[in-house]
C-alpha cells in the first residue's frame, strides 16, 4: 500500500474524523467572462468579479484497525494533551516569548479549566469532574508554590464555580510557568472537595490524570511544555480542550486562552474486551460516513420526546434521545503539507493546513508565508483564512468500492468549501 495522508473531517461538534487519502485533488475555476467586440478584428473583453468555485476531490482507504492481543483482548489508553508555554499566543495569533512583566501579564491570575474524563463520559454531573489550575505570581519563588486549600472560581464556559489548585511562582520566566502546571498534578496538590473520577470517590487532579515536563514545542526548550495523559481510559476526552481565562473584562480571557495548547486531547481507546471495542473494521468506517454523507442535518432539530410531551425518562435513555441533531454535521476538512517558509532554526520543516480566503484580504495573507497555525491546532469556523486551521465547507458526495475477498475498501470523498450554510 503507497504511504497514506492523514486528513480530517471536522464535525459541527468539534470531533474529528481521522481517515487516510492516498491522493487529493484541489479545483479552482474562476467565473470569467470573456467576447468579441463587433468590428474589433477580434479583440477581446472580460469581466471577473473574483468570483470563484473550488472543489476538492480525496481518493481515500479504509482499513481494519490492528487489535494488538487477538479479538479477545487489547489494552486501552487514556487521552492525551501536550500543552506548551514556550510561546504565548493572543486571540489565535502565535505570539513571541514574552519575558519577564509581559509574560507576567499573561499568566497572574490566570485560570486553566479543564474536564475529567468521567466527566466527559457522563459519568459525573455539577461541579464534580471539572477544575482548574490557577496561576499566582511571586517574584521571591525559586519553585513552585501549591496552595494547601482550594479556591473557588467562577468558570465564564461552564457557567459554575469550580475548585482550582492555587500555585505561585516567579511567572516572569516560560520554565516556571510550566513547572507551576506541572505542579498541580504532582500529590502534593490537596483534594479538591469535588470528585474527578472513579465515579466520583477520588478528588486529586493526580488521580485524573499525570503529567510529565517536556519540550517546548515551538522553541525547543526543555521543560517548557506539559504532557496531561488521562489515567481512565477511553474515547471521551477525545477532541476536547481546555481553556485559560482570567476575570471577566481581562483582554487576555478566551478560549486557548494566552497560552498555547497545541492540540486538543487525542487517541484515547477503551479496553477492548471480546466484540466489545473501539477497534473498527474497514467495513464500519465505511459505513460510519455513509451514514453522516447520507444523513445529517445543517441545523439542529428539536426532538419531540425531549421537548417535553412525552413522560420522564431514565437518565441513560436521555443519552441516546435528547441531544443536539446537527452534531455530526461535517463543517470543515484539514488536509496537511509540509512548510518550510515558517519553519524555524530547531525545525526544518513543520506540518500546516491548506486553507482558503475570501473578500477583500491583503495578498500577504493568502499564502503559505501567512499560516502560522499548526496543522494539529483545533478547527474554528468563526475565524478567518489561515487562523480557522483548515477549510469550511461540506461533503457533497461519497462513494466507495469493495472487491470480494479483499481487506481494504477504497472509497472517494467530493469536499466543497462553503462559508455559509443555510
């Protein structure tokens, strides 16, 4: 089999479907109109308006994933996220290393918030299963500094108050900033008052997950960077991220927040038991598309039973019929390249997203010298050109093919890039 490209379809919901292309092929056919003037000697006018249509055709396979101990046993893993603080980013943009009172500005008094993830299962309901990490400054502090009693703060995204783990540090340095993170997933954290995970019975952030110092991606610097890996495992947290805020009215609040998470959490896998798995076959990835290409909704649908004329139901029946209907909706496509031009003296190459623009955008940010966002970034229909890690749009046809006796079906995704869909 040819090396494969890993691409992925972007649900409404933020989940990724990761699939593997063999080819792409991009289209752009401008609407360009063009004549003769009569009694000219055949000059020619036209018109363009910059009007513009681009499709995109993916010549994709689908495999049987590899179950490492047979049918009947395969170990999980917990989701992971790298979370780097050798860079400082504002609003989306990649920013620069920000020493001393500007990196201060950043990081004193800032609130990482992140989920468990019995919590993202579902398994855990209110306050339980969600906290933060709140940072303090003290320009004295040769180490990390972990505050003996929780704190309380209000979280804008949940809308609740949550316990956070208070650590200070000298935040006037990218390695402290991380070592105080790091700090609040060692055992000397308290216990938070609320549960976390096994069904809410252990209330450290250690219990949740562990965490390990790495190298700052951007820069290359060690012990700059911080690996959360969930100690449960599972898909859950898969595709969820965390978010950094300060109090309200800060210009620095917002989800990503003034650090860098380069990644959402990935490659959580449930433990595989007998038929039971998260392991899929060639066949039900297949049919996994077919079923959203063939059936999906652009806007969410209220459902009847849950709109409350119907009688009380169990909270697991809830799960399977109260939700949102349009989650599944596919709204955008990552398709990475190799790029040099933004590359730096520690990388010889980094990984992008193609992408597209359009109105009226200065032609310095329509290339490749403009994407700064790692092809591994999260996906954000509200931002423009470069910064929305990916293109917008629909998959507009899907066919595939299996040949009798074979293990592998070969299929073709149509992908066209739209802005607005009503």
């Amino acid at each position: 089999m040819p090396q494969l490209i890993p691409i992925r379809l972007v649900r409404s919901d933020g989940q990724k479907i990761q699939l593997d292309a063999t080819s792409f092929t991009f289209g752009v056919n401008r609407e360009v109109g063009a004549m003769n003037v009569l009694f000219s000697q055949g000059f020619r006018v036209g018109t363009d308006l910059n009007q513009s249509r681009v499709s995109i055709i993916m010549d994709v396979v689908f495999t049987d994933d590899a179950m490492s101990s047979g049918a009947y046993g395969s170990g999980g893993r917990g989701a992971s996220l790298t979370v780097d603080f050798d860079v400082v980013k504002q609003l989306s943009e990649w920013g620069i290393r920000a020493e001393g009172s500007d990196l201060l500005d950043y990081y004193d008094g800032t609130i990482v918030s992140l989920s468990t993830h019995d919590r993202a299962a579902g398994l855990l309901t209110g306050t339980n299963g969600i906290f933060g990490v709140k940072f303090k400054h003290d320009a004295s502090k040769t180490g990390a500094s972990i505050n003996g009693t929780p704190v309380d703060v209000w979280n804008p995204f949940v809308k609740k108050t949550i316990k956070a783990i208070e650590v200070t540090h000298d935040l006037t340095q990218h390695v402290n900033v991380a070592a105080a993170f790091y700090a609040a997933f060692t055992s000397s954290a308290p216990t938070l008052g609320v549960g976390l995970v096994d069904g809410g019975t252990n209330e450290k952030p250690s219990a949740a997950f562990t965490a390990t110092l790495t190298t700052g991606f951007m820069t290359g610097t060690a012990n700059e960077g911080v690996l959360l890996v969930s100690a449960q495992h599972g898909t859950a947290l898969n595709g969820q991220n965390i978010v950094s805020f300060k109090p309200a009215g800060n210009t620095h609040m917002g989800v990503g927040g003034p650090w860098a998470g380069r990644m959402g959490f990935q490659g959580g896998k449930k433990e595989i038991v007998g038929a039971l798995s998260e392991s899929l076959s060639a066949g039900e990835k297949a049919q996994n598309i077919l079923g959203i290409v063939s059936n999906s909704n652009s806007t969410d649908t209220q459902n009847p039973v849950a709109g409350g004329y119907g009688a009380p139901m169990p909270e697991e029946a809830e799960k399977y019929i109260i939700g949102n209907y349009n989650e599944d909706y596919i709204v955008g496509l990552q398709i990475p390249y190799e790029s040099l031009i933004t590359s730096n003296a520690n990388q010889s190459r980094v990984v992008r997203n193609f992408f597209t623009t359009n109105g009226l955008v200065h032609s310095s940010r329509k290339g490749s010298e403009a994407n700064t966002k790692m092809a591994t970034d999260g996906f954000d229909t509200t931002a423009e050109g470069h910064l929305k890690g990916g293109i917008e749009g629909v998959v507009d046809r899907f066919d595939f093919t299996y040949n009798a006796g074979e293990n592998v079906y070969e299929g073709k995704l149509s992908f066209l890039p739209v802005d607005k869909i009503f």
